[in-house]
C-alpha cells in the first residue's frame, strides 16, 4: 500500500523508519510546513536501503491537492497536529484515501469535522495507536465488565516535556467510565510513555500495565491499522473495531 506521511517529530521520524523497513508498505512522501530537507527524502534521512521515494515536500512550496494528484497514495498517516485534519482531510477523501490519524487529542469541533469526512471515506482515529495499549483497553473493558464495581485507579507516565495529562490516560478513563480525577500523571527523564490500570477487589489486586519501550511501537500500530482498513466500507473506525474480530469466543 502506498503510504504518504504527515508529521515528522520525534514519533513521526520514528513511524517513517518503520514503512520503510516493511516490505509490504511504500512509504511515498512526507508532507511537512518547513523546507527544510525537501532536497532529500526519508531513506536518505535515515540511512535506510529503501526503493521507496520517501520525498520530503513543504506546504509552502506544493499545495496538498497537487501533491495527492503527483504523487497519489492509498493512506494518509498523521502524528502532525490537531489542525493537520483540515490541510489533508477533504483533499484525500475526494480521493478515496484512507486517513489512520494518531493525534493524541481533538477538540469537539475536530471530530465532528473528523466525523463529517467518515460519512464518505474510511477514517481511523486512536489517540493512543500502539497495538499493546489497545489490547489493554479491550481487557480492561473485560474486566470492568466482570466486576463492575471494583475501585479503578489509572496511572500515566510520560516524558518530563509532555504537556497535559495523556490522551490515552483519558480514553481509558472514558472507557472504563471512570472520573478523570482517578487518572494519576507522573512526568521523569525520558520515558516514552507507560499506562497502568489497577483494579482493586476487596482480597486481591490486578494491573495491567503497557510500556512503549521506543516510538517504533507506534509505527507498527498504525500499519496494523492500515492494514486492516484494506476492505473497509466508508465510516468512523477506531482500534476497537479492529480487534473486535480477535476477541469471538
């Protein structure tokens, strides 16, 4: 599948070394605000034997129409910002281009916009895109289901820069349908990013615990998603979804 990315951060620098490290996946141009490195592309940057083009392209030199009418994909992948969606959304879906957004938060009017693009294209969104953290979510959901007055504590830690308390911290409170004043935020050195449930029962404790050792880990989840959007009708689709099938008894 052919794959363009938006986003070239910490996470998305580490997301791009993923595509093209797959042999499956094309990784086919970065979309970024800067010029920086649009004299190089992604393979180049890293160092990486790749026959993917990978091109680096600015906004301020090609307009997002142009690019997905030069350079067409079958994907878009964002870990840019809460406004990339309105650069890339209405473009890529009158293209019939799949969108896996990773953003960690939207506001109400994003999503509704977000919402709006599902009705006529295949639209993905996880705040938190890691295949561990979601299968977590799924086995809390379980559990909370089990005993559904067990007392719930919810612990997120995060690098010492992180601003605000972790969009996936608040979507497993939203989940479990718990206050967000049960979602306790630890922020040391350079920890990438570790959630923690705890469950307690009267005579007994159980936690689940996911850690994201390296940002690759958000790579791999979003080419799951890809993947697994592939014969997808038009909609809003989230990671429940996809590991939904997974989980029939």
């Amino acid at each position: 599948m052919k794959i363009g990315l938006f986003g070239f951060g910490k996470t998305g620098k580490a997301v791009a070394s993923v595509i093209l490290q797959n042999k499956k996946h094309s990784l086919q141009w970065v979309y970024r605000k800067t010029n920086k490195l649009n004299d190089r592309n992604a393979a180049d940057f890293f160092g990486i034997e790749s026959n993917d083009p990978s091109n680096f392209y600015s906004e301020k030199k090609l307009g997002i129409k142009e690019l997905l009418e030069k350079h067409p994909v079958d994907a878009i992948i964002d870990f840019s910002s809460q406004e990339g969606i309105y650069t890339y959304g209405e473009p890529a879906i009158e293209k019939n281009v799949k969108i896996v957004s990773a953003i960690s938060h939207y506001s109400e009017k994003e999503m509704s916009f977000i919402k709006k693009l599902a009705k006529k294209a295949i639209v993905f969104w996880s705040p938190n895109i890691t295949l561990g953290i979601n299968y977590l979510l799924y086995a809390s959901t379980f559990l909370k289901k089990i005993a559904p007055s067990v007392d719930i504590e919810i612990i997120e830690e995060h690098f010492k820069d992180k601003k605000g308390v972790s969009g996936t911290a608040i979507r497993i409170a939203d989940v479990l349908e718990v206050q967000d004043e049960k979602i306790n935020t630890i922020r040391a050195g350079g920890i990438v990013g570790k959630h923690e449930v705890i469950f307690g029962f009267p005579y007994q404790t159980v936690r689940l615990i996911h850690e994201s050792i390296s940002r690759e880990a958000f790579g791999n989840g979003a080419l799951f998603a890809v993947e697994h959007l592939i014969n997808k009708k038009p909609g809003f689709y989230n990671f429940e979804d996809l590991l939904h099938p997974y989980f029939k008894i």
